[in-house]
C-alpha cells in the first residue's frame, strides 16, 4: 500500500475512496444506456426483425456484454485505480476462472453428448 | 509487502514491518467485500454453465418457447434496473448528509425489489401450475436452480435492505452505516449485473432457440 493512501485514509472521510466519483450524472447515463441496451435485446427478439436467429443470439450476446461493462463502470464504479487495483485484479482473475470454467464445461460437456452412443444402439447390444 | 523499511543502525535493511501501522475501521472492508462478490461471481458461473450444458434437454417436456412471457420477463427486469438507480439516488443522497431522502429512496428500491420477487415467483407458481416442475427435465432442474438462486440473493438483499433501514432509523447515517449500505449497494449492482446474463442467455436466447 502506498503512504498517499494511508495519509487520505488517516483524516476518516475518504471511506468511500475507489468509489468517490458516484454522481447524479453518472448514474442517470449509466440508466439510459442500461434501459437502451436492455430494450433493444428484447425488441430485437420479440419482433424478430434481423434476418436469422443466429445473428440475433450473436447481437444480444454482445449487447449482454456492453451492458455488463457499463454496469461495471457506472454503477459498481470500477477503476484501474479503485482500491490501488486490487478491485481489477480480483475482476480479471474472476473473469479468467469464469472463462475457463464456462467454456471449458461446454466444450467438454457437448463432446460428451455429441460422442454417446444414441439408445436405439444400445438396446441393439442386449 | 517486504519493504525495505526502518534501516537498523548497522545499516542492514529490516524486510519486515516493523510495528504494524493502525487502519482505521472498515479500512479493507469494501475490497473484502468486492472479492466476496467475486466468489459469488464464480457460482454464478458455474449455474450458468450447468445451465449451458444442459438447457436443451428437455426430456420430451416443455421448451423454453412454451413456457416463458417474454413481455413478463422484461417487466421484471425493468424493476430490477429501476430499483438500481433508486439506490444509486440513495447513495447520492447519504453522501450529503439527508437522512429522510435516503430512507425514502431506501424504501422504494426495496418496493421495486419486492416487485422483482413477486412477479418472479408468480412466473414460478405459473410454470409449476403446468406442470413444469423442476422434476421434469434437466432443462428446467437447471433453470429453477439458477433463476432460484439469483431469486435468493436478491431476496437476501431485501431483508438486509430493511435491516439497514432498520439501523439508519435508530443510529443515523454514522460511519458505519454508509459503510453498510456501501457494501448493500455494491450488492445489489452485483445482481443486476448478473440479471443481465440470466436475460440474455436463459430468457432472450432460450425463446430464440
């Protein structure tokens, strides 16, 4: 930790220090975009208005992930610098394990599924 | 954290902190707590990957198109993102020092999160009315357990948004009162962020499939 921290922790109003830029601005954009990226999925699915179902999962997927960034930045007000970067740290190492672990059971789990003998086979063999 | 510090009078560094220098209460509490939110995070993903393996079994039971109202769904998770901003106004106005709009705004995040709930589980009552228990199919097994389980934290937010209530009521917005509420609002944005990944790829893409 370094000595500036502890010098704005030592006066006690810095409490909040990593989370100090919490303003009515940035919530209320932070909203907008959250309400704009949240109702073009669903506008999108329920209409049906792009061509195929694949690039509609492919452009709601993508809209998950803005979204979840604008989360992060507006309303749980990550930074590089919140926590002198032990917030980000734990966030990549969260977002590293959860890649692995998502895609890694998918992967393995539908090559199980892909190589199981179908049942007909198998009551075949009796 | 072996810094050089306190050189001894032979001149030899010391690789150690010598008197551990006193924090402040609640000093770590928020990253603490962020990492707890982290550990969430994990199982979280590890439903979703439950989820992702086995959504599309459905055992000759009903599929998602049969069963969910996408118009009810985005209701619910517009009462969610609503209850989001009413906490940040909440957060707002504890930072300047107004008890009785804190409290007000307080008070309507935990309406909207009480919304979230009660159309949630009217949806549940729904599904299992027609017979699409969890029992029924691995699909549904993973999704009762997922949707069930960010269902409970939110419940869990709701009581410990009243305790704080609660607390803000008989000992105003002390230090560690906003520290509370700091770590109930990193919670609470925590949820809506993982609302966002059940909308979309249990809701949205289980509809489109």
């Amino acid at each position: 930790m370094s000595t500036d921290t502890r010098a704005a922790h030592a006066d006690g109003h810095h409490h909040d220090d990593g989370h100090a830029h919490s303003t009515f601005s940035g919530y209320m954009l932070g909203f907008v975009l959250s309400v704009a990226l949240t109702a073009i999925p669903f506008w999108l699915v329920m209409s049906g208005t792009l061509p195929s179902k694949q690039i509609t999962a492919l452009v709601i997927m993508a809209f998950a992930v803005v979204q979840i960034v604008v989360h992060m930045i507006y309303f749980l007000h990550m930074s590089p610098k919140s926590e002198n970067g032990w917030s980000m740290m734990a966030l990549i190492f969260t977002i590293v394990m959860v890649v692995i672990a998502l895609s890694g059971s998918l992967w393995v789990m539908n090559h199980l599924n892909s190589n199981m003998m179908p049942i007909h086979e198998m009551t075949g063999m009796k | 954290m072996t810094v050089a510090v306190n050189p001894t009078q032979t001149g030899e560094p010391v690789f150690y902190l010598a008197d551990e220098h006193p924090h402040p209460e609640g000093y770590s509490t928020s990253l603490g707590f962020w990492i707890y939110l982290m550990s969430d995070c994990l199982i979280f993903a590890m439903l979703f990957a439950a989820f992702g393996v086995l959504g599309a079994n459905y055992a000759a039971g009903p599929a998602p198109k049969d069963l969910f109202d996408l118009n009810l769904v985005a209701v619910n998770t517009s009462m969610l993102l609503l209850s989001s901003i009413t906490y940040g106004f909440a957060m707002l106005t504890m930072q300047q020092n107004k008890i009785a709009q804190t409290q007000m705004w307080l008070l309507i995040t935990g309406l909207f999160g009480a919304a979230f709930i009660g159309i949630e589980l009217t949806e549940f009552a729904h599904m299992i009315h027609e017979g699409a228990t969890p029992q029924r199919s691995a699909f549904l097994s993973a999704f009762f357990t997922l949707v069930g389980t960010h269902g409970l934290h939110v419940s869990c937010g709701l009581i410990w948004l009243v305790t704080l209530m609660v607390q803000v009521w008989r000992f105003g917005l002390i230090e560690a009162n906003r520290r509370r509420l700091m770590c109930l609002s990193m919670f609470w944005h925590f949820l809506d962020v993982v609302w966002i990944g059940v909308f979309t790829f249990v809701y949205l893409l289980g509809v489109l499939r």
